[in-house]
C-alpha cells in the first residue's frame, strides 16, 4: 500500500485555496473547515464512495483523536459515508496496512478523508489542519507507516521534536476530546451538505 496515494493525480483546484490550518478555539473554526471540506468534495461524482478513516490508538491519550472522531461519526449512523477507526474498533499502526487493503478491495477508486493526531510547534498546539493529500501516520514518532488519504484532517494535539512517545501519552484529554468533536461535525455536515445540495450552506465570514 505504500505510495497509493502519491501516485493518484492532483486535483486541478489550487491545493493552496483548500489547505486550512484554524485554532479549535476560534469562533468560525466549524464553519470555516465545512466550507474548506465542501469545496474538496462538492467536484465529486455522485456515486463516488467517500470513506473515512481515522487512525489511531485510545492506548495514549494524544493519539486518540482519531478514534474519538470515528466515535463521534458513528453515532450519526450515516449511510453518506464508509467509516474506519473508532475506539470499539481503532485503525492503527497494526493494522492499517489490512485496512487500506480492505478499502481498496471493497470500494472502487473511493474517495478518502484521512484523520490523525500530529505533534507540532508550541504557538499550533490546539490547531486544526486540513490539507490535500495523504498523511502520514507515525512519522510524529519515526514510524514507517502506509500514507492514507485523498485528504487529510490533523490536529495538533502537543509539542513535537523530544520525547514524543512520553508526550503523547502526556497529552490532555480535554484538549483532543474538544478538537475530536470540531472535527467529526464539520466532516459530517461537509458531507451531508455536499451529497444533499438542498441544505443551505452557510458562507464563512
């Protein structure tokens, strides 16, 4: 699985334009990353599959935003979208590899919105990133794991350059609980809005 995404061409949209990195303490931080995932995916053909897959592990406590956010996706009991990743049933370093193939085995050329955890600089801890193309689980933590997505939302949940597998597990709770349940509406409601053109979308200020 190695690569997958790397070789898939690159949307014609200037990925700048759709690149988005918002504190969760701003106040237009929904509406704002909604419109950003809305413009990635209103270009979709109708009968593209959009799948999501959230990595990681509830073993630490930095690193459990993904399945937070599977979590809290699950509860929408959604047919709008595929789901991997979630605390009953996390994607993680073991297997993500199976679960890409899974995907890929499953669901024709599916489109795929990566979630992780990422450690960064003091002054971005607690900001939200969307961006095109894959992430990279484990890079944070020097792990060589398969890039996953057509885009990617990370959040920021704590220092990265030392330590960091003692900083993650270090990481607060109440921190990536908030930025899990930013992140999980504003994908529900991109794609809501996006495969039912009906609901009126609010534009950000």
């Amino acid at each position: 699985m190695n690569g997958l995404w790397e070789k898939r061409p690159s949307p014609a949209t200037d990925t700048a334009v759709l690149s988005l990195k918002i504190p969760y303490h701003e106040p237009t931080v929904r509406t704002r990353l909604i419109h950003s995932l809305a413009l990635h995916l209103e270009s979709l053909s109708q009968d593209c599959r959009i799948v999501v897959v959230c990595v990681g592990t509830d073993r630490s406590t930095g690193d459990s935003l993904g399945p937070l956010v599977g979590s809290a996706l699950a509860r929408e009991n959604s047919t709008l979208f595929d789901l991997y990743g979630t605390l009953d049933e996390p994607v993680h370093a073991m297997n993500l590899g199976d679960t890409l193939l899974r995907i890929m085995r499953s669901t024709q050329r599916p489109f795929v919105i990566a979630v992780d955890a990422c450690l960064g600089q003091v002054s971005s801890v607690g900001s939200i990133q969307l961006g095109s193309g894959p992430v990279r689980p484990g890079a944070g933590v020097n792990k060589e794991l398969p890039p996953v997505g057509d885009i990617h939302l990370t959040g920021i949940v704590n220092v990265g350059g030392f330590m960091e597998y003692f900083v993650l597990q270090n990481t607060r709770l109440n921190l990536v609980v908030k930025m899990s349940e930013i992140i999980a509406h504003s994908i529900f409601e991109s794609v809501k809005r996006t495969r039912n053109p009906s609901i009126p979308f609010a534009m950000p200020d």
